[in-house]
C-alpha cells in the first residue's frame, strides 16, 4: 500500500464521519467526511461508515504457555494457586508445550482480533531455565511487523524459595525482557521486604519497569501494596509500576479502599484487572474516580490453570463491564479504555491513539458506538498498523 492515502467515511471513536489521511505511517489529518477534495491520483480507502478505534491493547498475558492449538486438556487440578502453579510446571513437560510455537498461535488469533499491543509474562524458573523467553523472544522477531511485544521476566513458581532463580532473572533481563516481574511476596516467597527489595534493585540496575503479579488477599495483599508504594516512590518510578490484579482491593471497605487508592494515584502506581468472575473484583468505576490509572489483559488464555479465554480484548471489555456492573454507556466505554488507552499509558506507548500525529494503527469494527463494540464483538473488519493492513475480516492479511 501506499506510504500516503486517505480513509474515507470512518467514525473515530464513535464521532461523525471522518477521512483520515494517513501519511508514512502515521495520521497526518483527520477532515470532516467529504469536506475537502483530493488531489487526482490520490490513493484512497473506503471506510464504509466504520466505527475506528485504536489498536487494542492486551496488557496482561501468557504468551509462552497458552495450549491454542493443542489437544484438549482435561483439568482435574484444585484451586490453590500453589497447586495451580505446581501443575503447570509439571505439565509444560508432559504436554510438549514449545513457547516459540504457542505464543505464535495466540499472537496471530490476538492480531486477528484487533490487538497491536501485548505485554507478556514469561516464566523464569530453574526447571526451564530460559526456555519462556527464548521461545517468545523468537516470535516477537517473527511477528515485529504486525505487533508491538513487550515481554516481563515472570518468576511464577516463586523467586527466593527456589535458588538459583534471581540469577536467571538477571540473565533475563540481560537477554532482552523489557519488564523486571513478582509475584505475591508473603504468600509465596515468604519473605516480602526480601521478595520487592530484589526485583525493585533489579529494576533500578536494568532501568527498566516493574510488574507484580498480587494474588494476596485483604490485609496481607493491602500490606505489599503498601511496600510497593514506598519503594516506587523512594525510586521515583512514577508510571513505571503496576499491581496485575490486585485481588484485595475489591476486598476493603470505602475507607481503607481511598486511603490505599490515593496513595497509588499519588506515586503513580497502576493496577491491571482482568475482571475475571472468580476473584473479588478491583472496582474500577470507584479507583478509577480516585486517580488510579487502571488497565486489562486476556491473562491467561487456554491453559492449563483454565479452558477459557480467546485473545479478544473486546471481550475481555466486555467481561469487566459485566463484572462491575456496566451497562450504561459511559462505564462500557470506561472498560473498553482499559484495554485501549489504558494499556498505553501502563505500556508507555508513544504515539498512540487517533489523533493527528498518531501512529496509524487502528481497528474498524462494523459497530455504530464503542460501546456497540463491546457489546457485540463483531468480527474485526480490517487491522491497520502504521498504515499497513496486517488482518481483514478476523483473519492475518500474511502470518
């Protein structure tokens, strides 16, 4: 396609129509539909009325352990995360699972979806060594033309109760993971001034940012996110911090909930929910009032912890709506930012939305409101990323 053409008869957002003139990748002008001719010879693309929405942003997943693709698992596991965590360390040998060709199966399905975006939590652990890493590091290679891949070095079988694993950590970090992970300092590691102290000092030595798996509940989970305010702020690493599900926030009362919300909107702490109906829910409508910068993600999708998730981040919109009761408009289009600009600013994305100067990465979905998006899901029509169609009608252009 042309470096420069104009998307004719789109609604960006939901607004009037518009033509959009894309220019070396990026938006160069957004016009009233019609209000302006163009000059002869000018390459153009018939919106047909579209509603055009930014490029999905998944923020949190498991690229290297996803079983799309494979045979069907039959999950006769219990429900305590240890017995959850053991399992799946147990299985990725017994199933064959290869990271390089698993977080291929669910890059083309989230790319086909309308996602441009991903960040994703790779184990680290002595029994695989590096494996997670090298095996999705190849496929951000494989597919760096058709998505953006940010990539958390993810301790899930504990860090210091198993040795050996900070120093893998360190080589992941050194070997090309963006993002320094934890996870539940007190109820897995034990230990956790130990636990946030190590991975915090590793961010600090790498400059990169943190990410926190915080399953933790009530007072306990309430407690690291205490330490984990004190020590963003000590570093000053504003912007550079979320909390992936946050369990006990959906579990306080109006005023311990304020009291530990301000604090993360002061030092700039973020929060991930996946809005998943198991778990008490972070309440979104009520932290993001607050000043809490909140964003989404599939988190796992068909593994071995659970059979369901499909990489569609208008989905997963739609499944925090309905766990936190959205149904008006306005709070749909709440949690469809979550997986939108949401994602962005966690991700600390450059040029993202739609505006002039914007990459032109979007998606156009047959919908007549975002929130008709949520609620439908339709097929994604077309997925464009810096001014390239990479997928039409639910499906890659070229894998």
């Amino acid at each position: 396609m042309s470096t420069e053409f104009v998307l004719t008869n789109v609604q960006p957002n939901g607004a009037a129509a518009r033509d959009v003139v894309i220019r070396n990748g990026r938006i160069a002008e957004i016009l009233p539909h019609g209000s302006r001719p163009f000059p002869a010879g000018t390459a153009t693309v018939d919106g047909e009325g579209l509603l055009m929405l930014p490029g999905l942003v998944d923020a949190h997943t498991h690229l290297d352990k996803t079983l799309l693709g494979m045979p069907w698992y039959r999950n006769d596991v219990g429900l305590e995360l240890i017995d959850l965590i053991e399992n799946e360390r147990r299985m990725k040998r017994e199933l064959g699972i290869d990271p390089a060709r698993q977080s291929a199966a669910q890059i083309e399905r989230s790319v086909a979806n309308g996602t441009t975006h991903i960040r994703t939590h790779v184990d680290i652990d002595t029994e695989y060594g590096l494996a997670g890493l090298e095996g999705v590091l190849a496929s951000r290679e494989r597919y760096r033309d058709i998505v953006d891949i940010e990539i958390v070095a993810f301790p899930q079988s504990g860090m210091l109760i198993r040795p050996g694993t900070v120093d893998l950590m360190e080589r992941a970090m050194r070997e090309g993971a963006d993002v320094v992970g934890g996870l539940d300092p007190s109820g897995v590691d034990r230990d956790p001034k130990g636990h946030l102290d190590t991975i915090f000092a590793m961010a600090e030595r790498h400059g990169k940012p943190v990410d926190i798996h915080l399953h933790e509940p009530d007072a306990l989970g309430t407690f690291a996110i205490e330490l984990i305010v004190e020590r963003t702020k000590a570093l000053g690493m504003a912007d550079r911090v979320t909390v992936s599900h946050g369990f006990c926030l959906g579990m306080l009362a109006d005023k311990p909930l304020a009291r530990l919300a301000g604090m993360m909107a002061e030092t700039g702490v973020h929060l991930m929910t996946k809005g998943g109906a198991a778990s008490p829910r972070p309440p979104v409508l009520d932290l993001t009032e607050m000043g809490v910068k909140i964003c989404s993600g599939s988190d796992g999708v068909r593994d071995t912890w659970q059979p369901f998730g499909n990489a569609d981040m208008l989905d997963r919109a739609a499944i925090v709506s309905q766990r936190n009761d959205f149904i008006n408009d306005v709070h749909i289009e709440l949690a469809l930012r979550l997986c939108t600009h949401g994602g962005a600013h966690t991700m600390a994305l450059e040029g993202y939305g739609l505006e002039p100067g914007c990459d032109a990465t979007f998606v156009l979905v047959r919908a007549e409101t975002p929130a008709d998006a949520v609620a439908s899901r339709p097929v994604r029509r077309a997925v464009y990323r810096k001014g390239i169609p990479v997928a039409k009608d639910g499906a890659l252009i070229a894998a």
